[in-house]
C-alpha cells in the first residue's frame, strides 16, 4: 500500500453567505498550499472551481440534519482549483473549515 503524502500548512474558517465568497488567495500562496480538506457546516451551498455560483448553479452540498450526522466535506487538489474556489450559501450562512496541505517537503 502507498504511503499517503502531504503536510498541513495553514487552517482557516470562512463565512459563506448568499453571496459568492472564494478562499483567502494570500493564504494559499503563501503556504504553498498543493490541496484543501473543507468541511460544510451550517447551511447548504453550492460551489464551483471554474466560473461563478449561483442558488441554482454549481455542486450542491447540503449538511446532514440531527445530533450525531458528521458534516459533509470536500478534497480539492490543485492551486488553481483552490483559487477558482467559489461558494454560496443557499440560504442563511454556512461556515467553512478548510485545512490546507503541501505535498512538498
């Protein structure tokens, strides 16, 4: 089996509200980050790597209801994917974690 590869390099939460909102640029840069864990939490969104969201455009995330359900998340690989990153929440505002990791040294 293949050893898994990459170091965290930076951490960040982002308020998505119904209004598109990208990841912070400056910091996936500047980590050199190559990838993004993202969990959703809070309220549904729809999001895009290429081009801009919209309440009835992108990939739809919608997060579990009830006590125990675990959040959605999402893998995105590549700077370029990272800085097309858009987000909106359907409705209300949803809340981001986003663990960034380098696949270099």
């Amino acid at each position: 089996m293949a050893e898994a590869r990459g170091r965290p390099c930076a951490y960040e939460s982002v308020s998505v509200p119904t209004s598109v909102t990208p990841l912070t640029a400056a910091l996936i840069t500047s980590s050199m980050a190559d990838g993004c864990y993202i969990s959703i939490e809070g309220a549904s969104i729809r999001f895009v790597t290429f081009g801009v969201p919209s309440a009835t455009v992108g990939h739809l995330v919608d997060p579990p209801s009830g006590q125990n359900s675990q959040p959605p998340s999402l893998v995105i690989l590549g700077r370029q994917a990272m800085l097309g990153f858009r987000a909106i929440a359907t409705t209300g505002t949803a809340t981001l974690r986003v663990s960034y990791f380098s696949l270099s040294g």
